[in-house]
C-alpha cells in the first residue's frame, strides 16, 4: 500500500479562494479539482509530501453530497524546514496564530489560520515509525 491511510476533508464556503491559498501560502499541490456548480468545487486532492487533503465547497445537500457546513478544522502537516514554511506562509498572507517554537517532545512548529479560519500547524515534528 503506497500512500496516507487517513485523509482529512474540509468543506470551504468559498473553496476556489482556499485552494488557491493552500497553494500559494502553504505549498500544497493540485492534484485533482472537479469544479461544481456555480463556481464551486465539487471535489479536488491537495498533496503535500505524502499526505493530502480533500477540499470541496459546503452544500445543503441539493447537489447529490452530503449536506456539511464548512470547518473549523485543525491540522498538522509535517515539513522539513518549518522557518522557510512560516516564511512562505507569512508572504502568502496566512494569519499567523503561533510563531515557530522548540517543542518539548521534538521538532519544532508553528501554526496558522487559513481564512476560513481552520488552524494548520506546520511542524518538522514527525512520531515515531512515520
């Protein structure tokens, strides 16, 4: 089995806008977008290294999706280099909630919002066996 076994799902109201974002502040990759109706997204893949995420537009359910309102949501997501990732973030806007630190059990991290206000802590923390 190659890829990440769990893949976390957020719903934007506006998921055009936040995949741009995720791209351009947090260097996530677009894997795959299906657009909906409307200027909406039906579904799209982000990758980042191994891991991805599943971002589409909210909906009441009138689309044939599950009806689900957007986050919030909070996330890690591991990097190598967490100041040249804060440095990307912050010259992409990104609302800075923590800046980077030393953690206790390793690593170090800091978190940001996205602007729908999900938090993204960035961190080169990595658990053991991963």
């Amino acid at each position: 089995m190659s890829g990440a076994s769990v893949i976390a799902t957020l719903r934007y109201r506006d998921a055009v806008a936040a995949i741009r974002f995720l791209r351009d502040a947090f260097g996530f990759r677009e894997l795959l977008v299906v657009p909906g109706a409307d200027e909406t997204v039906a579904h799209a893949e982000l990758t980042h290294g191994s891991g991805m995420v599943m971002v589409s537009s909210i909906t009441d359910g009138g689309d044939g999706r599950t009806p689900f309102e957007a986050g919030p949501a909070w996330l890690y997501v591991i990097v190598d280099d967490v100041q040249a990732h804060y440095d990307r973030a912050v010259a992409g806007g990104a609302e800075i909630v923590s800046e980077p630190k030393k953690e206790e059990y390793g690593g170090s991290s800091y978190t940001a919002a996205d602007p729908e206000g999900n938090q993204w802590t960035f961190g080169s923390y990595r658990p053991e066996g991963w």
